[in-house]
C-alpha cells in the first residue's frame, strides 16, 4: 500500500503532515486533484542527520521516551528555527492539477489550505537502490523494527534478471543489422549503466551470503 497503489488524502483548512523522509528513502509523488492548494516545506537530503540532531536537541524528553519518534510522523518545527540552525527549508505552494516530487532523504511537511483531494505514491529509480540500502542499515542500527516495505534482496535480483533478459532480446533482435540508430545506442548505454549500478549492489549480496554459509558450515560441521 502506497508503493503498488497509492494512496488518496482528503484535506481540510490546517490540515497538516509532519516531519518525516519516506520509508526506505524511497522517492514520492504528490498529485492534487481538485480543491484548495497546499503548501509544502522540504529540505535537502544531504541536512537529514543534522535535522535530526536538531530535533533531539530540541525535544530530549520525546526522543528519550520514543527514540524512534521521527519514523511516526507526528513531529513538527517552525521552518524558522530550523533555518536558524544553518539548515535550509524551501517552500513550495501546490496548485490542483500539479505535482510534487520528493527525493531520498528529504524531509518534508506542509498543510492543505482548505478541504482537496490529494493522491501520493512511492516510487523508486535505479539510482535510489544505493539509498535503500543505507536507510536498512540506518534501521538496524536506530533499533527500528519496522517490517520493510519490500525486501531490497528481493528487488535487486528482480531487476538483474530483468535487465539481462532484456539485453538479451534486444542483441538477438540487432544480430545482422549494421547501422543502429543514435537513439537506440543511446538506449542501450542507459541499460548497460543500469545493470552496471544494480551489479554493483549485487555483488556484496552474493558475498555475504557465501560467508554466511561458510560460518554455519564450519560451525556445525
């Protein structure tokens, strides 16, 4: 839910979401279909760790009892402060009929101006696979246990197959002719640097699996 379909929100005056980064640093899309606009607050995601500093500098009771507090998205600070804290907050005002689009790491919040109709879906590149990976590790070391949307193995090795099945039919289908267009070149360039990038990722996968497996063996014989 919210990464296969998306979601719709109804929105009312002062209507407000919090604080938060998607899950697994996944990017979002925010369409408004009809109704009052909204206004939205988003910072750069290379300020994500110092935003969190701040808020737990800022609210050390809440942290100290929730130390996941950020994952629940009930969290708000005035734009002001966090700019006060050389933190840099852009503001942006959602019409019906545009989009908003948010990428790994980004904190974002914001509030609907009067009652709309909103629908949001997560979405993933090949480049966010890198970002993924960290926001798991980010989990386990925050003791986070929330259940992942999907299993990040699961997703690369998918898109492995997927991407060799598709180089493969597209060299049977170029065996014999000479001349290829630019922009068909051009295509398969972004898909050897897809697999490439997917590869790289994969890669540590299959070695850790392989140690693993040479512990239990050694372990229990």
């Amino acid at each position: 839910s919210g990464v296969v379909s998306p979601w719709v929100y109804l929105g009312m005056l002062f209507a407000t979401f919090c604080w938060h980064v998607e899950d697994l640093f996944m990017l979002s899309v925010n369409y408004l279909h009809k109704g009052d606009p909204k206004t939205w607050y988003c910072i750069p995601g290379e300020y994500k760790e110092k935003f969190d500093d701040l808020m737990k500098r800022r609210f050390p009771g809440l942290f100290q009892r929730k130390p996941n507090l950020l994952y629940n998205i009930v969290q708000m600070l005035n734009p002001v402060d966090i700019i006060a804290e050389n933190i840099p907050v852009y503001r942006t005002r959602q019409e019906p009929g545009s989009f908003v689009i948010t990428f790994p790491k980004v904190y974002h919040s914001g509030f609907s101006h009067g009652f709309n109709i909103g629908e949001a879906v997560n979405i993933v590149i090949s480049d966010w696979i890198e970002y993924g990976l960290e926001c798991e590790q980010a989990y386990r070391r925050e003791g986070y246990m929330k259940k992942l949307t999907f299993p990040l193995e699961w997703l690369i090795i998918e898109n492995v197959y997927t991407l060799i099945n598709e180089n493969e039919k597209e060299n049977e289908n170029s065996k014999g002719q000479e001349n290829e267009s630019k922009k068909k070149t051009k295509h398969q360039s972004d898909d050897n640097s897809s697999v490439k990038k997917i590869y790289q990722n994969f890669k540590p996968l299959v070695e850790k699996e392989l140690q693993m497996r040479e512990q239990i063996q050694s372990t229990f014989g």
